[in-house]
C-alpha cells in the first residue's frame, strides 16, 4: 500500500487472509514502510563566533567556536518496530524470537521516520603568518560529536524497544554518546619558506640561490572504541563464569535485536599499558540474565600523523624562462601507523569468565602497519 507509505513487502506464498493462521515457525513476511504522519525534513542549526586580532611580526591569531545541532534525522538502524523486548526470552533462549516479538508472527518491520538527533561542538585556533619570505599557517580544532549513533555508528535496539514491563526503554541510554566520526583533536601545519640567496654572479650565485622548502604536518587523534570498528560489544565471545555461551544474546539481554556487553570494573582509560589502547583489565563477562554496559567510555584508537616537505630550485633562465627542479616526499619521516586487527586486537574472549587474551585485546599491533615514504621527483619549464 504505497499511499500508507509503505516501501517494501516480502510474502512467502500466502494469501493474507491465512496469515494469521500461520504458526510462530512460519513467517509471512517482514518489511519496510515510512511513517505515513512523518512529514517532517532534516535540518541543522549552526552558530559562531570568532576573535582575530593582530600580533607583532605580520601574525595574525584567531579563536572560534563552531556549535551545530541536527534535528529530525533519519532513524536508521533503530528502526524495528517489531524488536523482540528485552527479558522476553530468557524462559526460552533458543526458541523461535517471531513468537515473541509485539506482533507476531511477522518478522522485523522496519518503520522509518525522522527522530534522531546530534550535535557538534568545537574550539578552533588558528595561527598564521602570510607575508615574508617565511609564512605559515598553524591551526587546532578541540570538538566532539554526540547524538544517537543511527547512522553515525553502530546502534543498540531500536527506538521502539519494549521492556519486560510492556513499556518503550530509553533508547537514549543504549545509543546517546559519541558518533564514530568524532576525533577529538585535530591539528595542522603548513610553511613555506623562501631560502636567503647569494649575492654572487655566474653559476656559484644560481647554484645558492632560488631554493625554498615547504612542508605541510597534520596530526589527527583516535576513533571512538568498539564503534569505529563496527559493533559495540567488542564481539564478545567464550563463555562466562557460569560457562554460559557469550554467543547467545538471549541469554543476557533475553532479546536477539540487543547484543550482548561486557561489564566494566574499571574505567578502560586509566592504566592503560604501552602499546595498548585500553585497559583490558577492566572488561569482564556478564552473568546470564544480566548485561553490561551500553555506552562505553569514551576510548580511542591509534592516533594519526604524518609529515610532508617539498624542496624546490627556482632558476631563472633569462627573459621568461624558468627551470624549476622539485623534490616531494610525502611522510618524509617514514612513520607507518599500527593499527589493531579487528578480528586479534579488537575482540573480546573469555574462558570461564576470565578473559583468555589479554596478551593481545586492546593492544595497538606493532605487526600491523600502513604507510610508507614516497619521493616524487618534477621538473617544470616555462616559457
């Protein structure tokens, strides 16, 4: 019924009027439909202010602030209007979940509408000199992205998930936090300087004169954990204390559209080891029945950063010729980046409750790096 804004139906064989006569085992079909009442339109409210003023030596400086917020987005990936409600199937972990969802026996539906919400927030400074022979520009942003992960990472539920009580949850306690998308601190460099020249005539006064060297520097902090990589539970596996399967989630969250956590014992953020992300001390394994922690701290991935210089030789040939001779090379330092491997470093596993590899969970993979210097070598003539 596309006037009633649905979009897609799947029906396996039946005509409507048995469905209702169908079994729990059988499923008529799933779907996806637009809220026929959602008339509304995404939009972004932005604000700013900046301070520039002047400093000695031709510099200028800047300090800004940038807010936005997004209001009525698209639900995406908290959409299931027909989640199974937590603790429902704790009675009955490996039976048929159409049998407990708000209308069975349908399947998942999916019912799109615009509701979500985030914001950013940032303090930006800026440096910069642009007269002269030597110029640059030096710029930091501190920011931070928050709202409800649908779309900007992966989501807990739906925002129609029902409690044992028959009552909607709080969708804002599992998927309110920050987006993958947020890095922290953002910093960047650029220069160029125009070498001092010879005062000399013939080849000795070309040969020193004409050089100038120019270098861009960027520096960019980690990725939200587990987000960046995809899950919120750091696809925690094994068993517990009780040697229950942590592969079930109706075993903790009594429901399969909510993962299972892992509990915290610590904040993951403080005494962290070297060469670690986090503290893997402080994850644990939850008891049946139970689940963990919804919104993680606040950990970060490996940071990134990386120099460029660019060397040149101007050379005037006379009238309006000119040679120039370059050198570029990108990541000039030959710094490669490790980066945890999501199946090894990222992944949570327990034996009897006790994490059975802290050697490798949360560590930065020292074998595991990309980058490399690359020189490029330019000649260009103009006439």
């Amino acid at each position: 019924d596309f006037t009633r804004g649905v979009k897609t139906t799947e029906v396996s064989n039946y005509y409507l009027a048995e469905i209702d006569a169908l079994d729990s085992d059988t499923v008529p079909f799933g779907g996806d439909v637009v809220a026929a009442t959602d008339d509304t339109q995404p939009k972004t409210w932005t604000w700013s202010l900046t301070l520039n003023q002047r400093l000695p030596w031709s510099m200028t400086v800047e300090v800004g602030y940038i807010g936005s917020k997004q209001l009525d987005q698209d639900n995406d990936s908290v959409r299931n209007l027909n989640a199974v409600p937590l603790g429902a199937m704790w009675n009955d972990i490996d039976g048929q979940p159409n049998s407990y969802r708000p209308y069975p026996p349908y399947a998942s539906l999916n019912y799109a509408r615009h509701s979500m919400e985030s914001n950013y927030h940032a303090m930006q400074f800026l440096l910069a000199r642009q007269r002269g022979s030597f110029n640059f520009t030096a710029a930091y942003t501190f920011s931070k992205v928050l709202g409800i992960r649908s779309g900007r990472g992966p989501a807990i539920g739906s925002e129609f998930l029902l409690g044992l009580d028959g009552q909607t949850v709080n969708y804002r306690d599992f998927n309110y936090g920050v987006g993958q998308d947020d890095r922290t601190h953002v910093a960047t460099g650029s220069f160029s300087w125009l070498l001092p020249g010879s005062d000399s005539e013939g080849f000795v006064g070309t040969l020193l004169s004409g050089w100038q060297l120019a270098g861009i520097l960027n520096y960019v902090s980690g990725a939200p954990l587990p987000y960046s990589n995809g899950n919120t539970n750091f696809d925690m596996q094994g068993t517990n204390s009780q040697g229950v399967d942590l592969g079930n989630n109706n075993s903790f969250s009594g429901s399969p559209d909510v993962p299972r956590q892992p509990t915290l014992t610590c904040d993951p953020r403080e005494n962290v080891p070297d060469g670690f992300a986090f503290n893997n001390q402080c994850f644990g394994a939850p008891l049946q029945f139970e689940n963990g922690v919804y919104n993680m701290p606040y950990m970060k991935a490996q940071s990134f950063w990386n120099v460029d210089l660019s060397l040149f030789w101007n050379i005037d040939l006379g009238g309006d010729k000119k040679l120039q001779l370059r050198a570029n090379a990108y990541n000039v330092l030959n710094h490669p980046i490790a980066y945890p491997d999501g199946g090894t470093n990222l992944t949570a596993r327990f034996e009897n409750g006790v994490l059975s590899n802290p050697q490798d969970f949360g560590r930065i993979n020292e074998d595991n790096k990309f980058g490399r210097r690359i020189v490029q070598l330019a000649v260009r003539f103009t006439f």
